[in-house]
C-alpha cells in the first residue's frame, strides 16, 4: 500500500494528480500582474511576440526586435504569447497600439511551466511502476514547492517551458513500449516534445534526445523492430521543429540560421557574455540556495541512485543528473536561471526517499539511514529559526525582515510540524508531517507571489515603469524626442513600455537634439555633455511606485535608487 493510496489520503493517483497541477496552476496565477515586466529577459521576449502578434502571414513566423531580425530564440513561446494579444484584442476590444497587461504576458508561460508537476509524476511512475504512486506523487510534490520552479515559471522567459518540454520528452520515451500503437504515440510524443525544445532553445535540443533515447536503450526491453517503430514516429514529430529551421534559414541565410544557435550554445560554453562569469560555482550555490525545505533528502537520493544504477530508475535519475549537470556547469556565462535544468533529476532523486521517510518499514531500504533520521529533527530547528524570525520581523525587532515576514510564517510552522511529525512513531503522523512541511512552502510561496516582493532582478537599479510614466508626462512629443540613456546598460522593460528603443549615449556625438536642439538624458548623476548644457526635469523612481527588490545589491524594504531625467540644450 503506498503512502499516497485511497486509504491514507482518501484520493487515488488521478486524483492526487490533479490536485498537485491544480495547486500548480493557483501558483502560477497569483500576482502575474502585480509588478511590471523586468530585465532583461521579459522586456525582450514580449517586444517580440508583440511584434509577431502586429505581423502578417507568413512574416508571423520570422521574429523581429524593433523591426530588425531577431536571431536570439526561436519564436515557439513568443508566437503563443503573440497568439494571446491577438485574442485579447479581439476579445476586448484594444488599439493596437495599447500595450497588453503584464498578467496577459505571463500566463501562457505560467500555465505551461505549471505542467511539470504533473509531467514529473508521469515520468517517475514509468520508471517506479512496481512502488505504486506514492514515489511519483512525492516527486511531483517537491517540484511544486520548489521557489526556483515556482518562481521563473511565472516569468515571460522560455526556460519554465523548456522544463516542461523535456519532462514530456522523457515521458514519450517511456511510454514507448508494448503494442506498435503504444510505441507510435510514445515515439510522435517524444518527438513533437523535441520539436518544441528546437522552437525554444534549440541548442538545448540535441544533448537532451540523445541522452533520453541512450538511456532508453540501456532499458534493454526494446527489440529492434520496436526500434524502427519508434524512430519512425520520433521523426514524424521532429518535423514541426526541424521546418522552422529549415524555412529560418532558407528565408534569412545560414548564417543568421546558425546565430541562433552559435550565440546561445557554443558561446556561452566559451566565454562569458555581458558581464557574467561562469564556472560551477553559480548554479551549485543556486540549488544550495532555492533546494529548501528538500535539499537535505538531495544526498540520500543520489546515494540511492548510484545504489540502485542497474534498474532504470537508477539509471535514469543518475543519467539525467549527469547531463543536466555536463549542460550547466561548464558554462562560462551563468545567469540565476541556468540552474533550473538541475531541477527535475533532483524532484525524481527525492521522490523515493521521501516515501522511505515516511514508511520506515523495510520496503524501500536506504543508505545513510541513520542520517536520513536525522532531517527531521534539522527541520524542526530551521522550523523554530524562521518562526522567530518572521515574529522578529513582524513586531519591528528586525525591521529589515519586516517585508518578509508573512510570507516566512507558514514556512517556519511547516518546518515545526512537519520536522516534529515526521520524528514520531506513527506512519500517520509521519504522512502528516510530509503534508504540513509542503502545506506550509506552498502557502509561503502564495503569500510571496500575492505581494510585489517575488520578482527581482540583478541588473535593475531602478524601476523602469514608473520611470516611463513620469517619463511620458514630461515629454509630451516623445515620439520625435530625442531620448537616451546617459552612460548606462540599455533597459529592454523600458523600452517596451515607452514603446521605442531608448539608444544609449556615452558622449556629445551621440546626441543629436529635435528640432528646438534639445536631448532628454536619464540619468542617476547629471550628465555633463561637452558643448551641452543639462537641467533637472524630474527625478524618476524615487520610490514612488517602486518595488523593493530582495537580492544582493538591496535587501527588502529598501528604496531603489532614482533615475533623473536631464533637458539639455546645446550652448
């Protein structure tokens, strides 16, 4: 009887299935609209959908950025999202000129990274049938809970979706097995879920198949007549994928055809790009950071892993973990977001041991299970460290906390209960520990996404909404302003709601001034232009309308820096 079964929690596995997606989906829904689009990333992705959704066929299939050809992604989320403003337009009625909302931008990503919950589970029952739902259940409860899955899920980013999109591939894969018609429908599956890899990130596309089919073929239960079958129906869904290349670069040249994959693959292996390093270091301290309440279990699951690396699960899990492993660390640029790829070899290492945790009855023996007993009890003391904390912070004892300490209560009493219970002696209290220790994570993580303070960005010194407000009030012919960017990084959140690119200036020749000879510079000092003389305008997200950004450069509740927007008029 597994821990998950009608009788322990009175739900069977569609059941419990579909509570975990649904409870995804509230998650990925809350608050998509609460705070603006940030950089870079979600500035740039919805500039090209808007694009696309403003172009027409077959031009609706080539992106573009601000008119020039986009050579960065492949347009797969970017045409769904586009698909989205065109309904919104319809539906509602809007100008194409208006700007569609922040929640519009982010909900077609949103719904289809909520999708791994469910996907991880599917995959993990193929690879444990013998354990019955419990394992799977348990995987796809820690990928719910997870802030980093949670988190960039609900951003107008690709790499949500992509999780998704391999979880689908590995799932094909493995239900490929059996009658010619189970093997077609897992075949097409695996291959129209590599398609969507190559409309998303396409580089990520090839190590990905080839590693999922390698470890397909090290299950041995395939003949090779059942081979053919498959790789017949792979192809057949690898064909959506593979034309779009194929028109890409027939329509732009091979050249541009490969930037696409060149700029985002090879370069990145090689060198660092716009200021970030690489190395290990980033993403290993990124799972340290974002692994919690779970990354405890994480040793424990790869030492049964390596235990078990002769039955499929073992094989898979350790394969998987390999490759995601071999795709990220040896990046030399690394952003926050490149580790996202760890994640779902780490939900399948961990289902097994959290049912382990709770059965205690010689069902499933793991290694290290004196230390294993040992994570409750270390969960209990995290438990009673974030309840003071959060009470600390609420009360004013540690103002800094303040901002985070509703969102840190239910954490803290999840920790308390579900660390206590799961040290008891009975397997229900221990079934209850479980349930409270992600009960509690996922009200954190629903309270977080209902206020301003779950979307943060390392590049942002100030925020670009209210800037371009103030902005458009002050400078009333914006569209003939001649408007830049005084000695700064260029903002693509800012452009996007400006509606124009805002150039960067470094120097007076970059100036050009309108008709009256005046330039609008934004800028954090006065700007000092030889041959130009620059006033003050207006000071720019000062605070008002900004949000606090929790992260290394500004802790909750501090003001973001302020923009000042500079008329200047040549001497």
């Amino acid at each position: 009887m597994g821990i998950f079964s009608r009788r322990a929690l009175g739900l069977n596995w569609p059941a419990g299935l579909l509570l975990l997606w649904l409870l995804a989906v509230g998650l990925a829904l809350l608050g998509l609209g609460s705070v603006p689009l940030r950089d870079w990333d979600e500035g740039i992705v919805a500039r090209v959908a808007l694009e696309l959704a403003n172009s027409p066929w077959p031009q609706q299939l080539l992106p573009t950025y601000w008119g020039d050809a986009y050579r960065n992604k492949p347009p797969g989320l970017h045409g769904l999202i586009a698909l989205l403003i065109r309904l919104w337009r319809q539906l509602g009625g809007a100008a194409a000129p208006a700007l569609p909302p922040e929640a519009l931008l982010r909900l077609g990503p949103a719904l289809l990274s909520s999708a791994l919950v469910p996907l991880l589970a599917l995959v993990q029952r193929r690879l444990l049938p013998q354990q019955g739902p419990a394992p799977a259940l348990a995987s796809a409860l820690v990928a719910l809970t997870l802030l980093p899955l949670a988190r960039h899920g609900r951003l107008v980013m690709l790499d949500g979706t992509l999780l998704s999109a391999m979880a689908l591939l590995w799932w094909g894969l493995l239900l490929a097995q059996g009658p010619v018609s189970k093997l077609l429908r897992g075949g097409l599956l695996a291959g129209l879920a590599t398609s969507a890899l190559l409309l998303l990130k396409a580089p990520v596309a090839l190590p990905v198949v080839v590693t999922a089919l390698l470890l397909r073929w090290l299950d041995r239960d395939l003949r090779c007549r059942d081979w053919r079958w498959l790789l017949v129906a792979l192809a057949l869904g690898l064909l959506p994928g593979l034309a779009w290349h194929g028109w890409h670069g027939w329509v732009r040249g091979p050249q541009q055809a490969l930037e696409m994959w060149t700029s985002q693959g090879v370069a990145r292996l090689g060198q660092g790009i716009e200021g970030h390093g690489g190395g290990p270091w980033p993403p290993l301290l990124e799972v340290i950071k974002g692994g919690w309440p779970w990354l405890p279990l994480w040793p424990f699951g790869i030492a049964l892993a390596w235990r078990e690396r002769r039955s499929r699960w073992g094989r898979w899990v350790l394969g998987l973990t390999a490759m995601a492993s071999l795709l990220v660390l040896p990046l030399q640029t690394q952003l926050p977001w490149y580790s996202l790829l760890l994640w779902p070899p780490f939900c399948l290492a961990l289902g097994p041991v959290l049912v382990g945790l709770v059965r205690r009855d010689g069902a499933l023996a793991l290694p290290g299970a004196a230390g294993l007993r040992a994570v409750p009890r270390l969960w209990c003391g995290l438990g009673v460290l974030v309840l003071l904390a959060a009470v600390g912070g609420g009360v004013g004892l540690w103002p800094a906390l303040r901002p985070a300490a509703l969102v840190a209560l239910p954490a803290g009493l999840g920790l308390l209960l579900g660390g206590t219970w799961l040290a008891a002696g009975r397997r229900k209290q221990r079934l209850g520990g479980v349930i409270a220790l992600a009960l509690g994570f996922w009200l954190s993580l629903a309270l977080l996404f209902s206020g301003p303070l779950w979307l943060w960005e390392l590049n942002e010194r100030w925020p670009v909404k209210p800037v371009a407000l103030q902005v458009q009030a002050q400078v009333q012919a914006l569209v003939g302003a001649d408007l830049h960017l005084w000695r700064q990084g260029e903002r693509p959140s800012l452009n996007w709601y400006l509606a124009r690119r805002v150039p960067l200036a470094d120097g007076p020749g970059d100036l050009q001034g309108d008709g009256q000879g005046v330039s609008w510079l934004l800028s954090e000092q006065r700007p000092q232009p030889a041959g130009w003389e620059c006033q003050l305008a207006v000071v720019a997200g000062d605070g008002a309308g900004a949000q606090p950004r929790p992260g290394p450069q500004a802790q909750p509740g501090q003001p973001t820096a302020a923009v000042r927007l500079w008329r200047c008029q040549r001497r």
